[in-house]
C-alpha cells in the first residue's frame, strides 16, 4: 500500500473499552447460562426464525426487547429451566469500564492532525450507555454505528460506507477491532488493519503503519 495515513478507524468495543470476554466470563459465572447454551439458543432462534438473532439486533431490525425474548425462550429450552435474560444488558454495562489509555492515545492522534472514525456493531438502545464513555464529539469526525446503517462487520459495505463518508481510499485508513474477522475484511478492502490484542500491541502496530 502506499500513500500517507490520513484517518483512524477505530471499534468501540473491546478496543475503547475492557475486554468483552471478561463480561461473558462473569455471566456465565453469575447467571449460571454456560455460554454453549448461549450460542446453541442462537443456533435454535435461527433455525426457527430463519434469520440470526445477533445480526438483526445490531443491524437495528429486530429491537432489543425482542431479542431478549427469543433468547429466554431459547435457553430456556436448551437448559430445560426457566431462564429471564432481562438483566443482560444492564449487567453488560455496569461493569464495563472505559480503555483510558487508548482514549488517550486517539486524542493524541486527533491533535497530531489525523481524521478519526468509530465503526461499532452496536444496538440502538445502548446508544445512550456507550457515548458518555468516550469523548465521542470531541474525538470523531464520524460515527457509523450499525444499528443505524442497517448494516454490520464484518460485511464489506458498512466499511465501505464509512470509507465514503470519510472520502478517502481505503489505503489512507487504519483499521482497528478487536476482532480478527473483521480485520480481515478490512485488509482485504485495502485498509491497514491491525487486530488489537492488548492496548501496547496496537499503539505499537497503529503507530508503525502511521510511519510506514
């Protein structure tokens, strides 16, 4: 690739934040719901509904009252108990804590003069819990949230919306998730992806395609 970097675009979760498994592990602690039991409930709701519960909440088409019942009634069924799910979100939020120092670190970019984006594959009622988490005003020049697109990664036209939006190639963009797929798919497109493991990791990485 050549060209110079001209914006970041960075997840939100997992990235921004702490680690999202870390949440998964304590409900599978807390609600005594093995986590197989959760993703065999979304196997059921799929075959039954004919569409995958997960990707329509985060594309904004199925709300997230909805979801929570179809995933009760799922994993209820798979326990063979009753099962109320209704905490889920609440109990996601409570103690998810904010990644500061790579808060930092894209404030620092955004005053070294690069354009910053956030892609997330979000829900439209959380909007409200996960902005106050981050400067977002402060920091991004552009949102694309999914549940508002319609769309969500790593499906290659929500990166290429946000690439319109931002009116740059796709070798002028870094690419940051914490998820690896959807590094791939950003690569492929022609981004710098860098998969973020650990904060130092992906400074290191991020900061290496910035000087390439």
């Amino acid at each position: 690739m050549t060209g110079p970097i001209k914006a970041v675009v960075s997840d939100f979760g997992g990235v921004l934040t702490a680690p999202l498994m870390s949440f998964f592990a304590r409900f599978q602690s807390d609600a005594g719901v093995p986590l197989e039991a959760l993703g065999k409930a979304m196997a059921r709701i799929a075959s039954e509904q004919g569409f995958q519960p997960l990707y329509e909440l985060e594309k904004g088409k199925l709300s997230e009252q909805r979801f929570i019942e179809l995933l009760d009634e799922a994993v209820s069924v798979e326990l063979g108990r009753e099962v109320h799910l209704h905490g889920l979100a609440d109990a996601y939020w409570r103690d998810l804590a904010t990644n500061d120092e790579m808060v930092a670190y894209l404030r620092d970019l955004h005053a070294r003069g690069f354009r910053l984006a956030l892609l997330t594959n979000n829900v439209r009622e959380w909007e409200a819990r996960w902005r106050p988490m981050v400067p977002v005003d402060e920091l991004f020049e552009l949102v694309v949230d999914s549940a508002f697109v319609g769309m969500r990664k790593p499906d290659a036209e929500i990166y290429e919306l946000t690439l319109q939006r931002l009116g740059l190639p796709a070798a002028a963009c870094v690419f940051i998730d914490d998820i690896e797929v959807n590094c791939t798919t950003a690569a492929a497109l022609g981004m710098h992806a860098v998969w973020f493991r650990d904060t130092d990791q992906a400074i290191a990485e991020v900061e290496a395609a910035l000087a390439g």
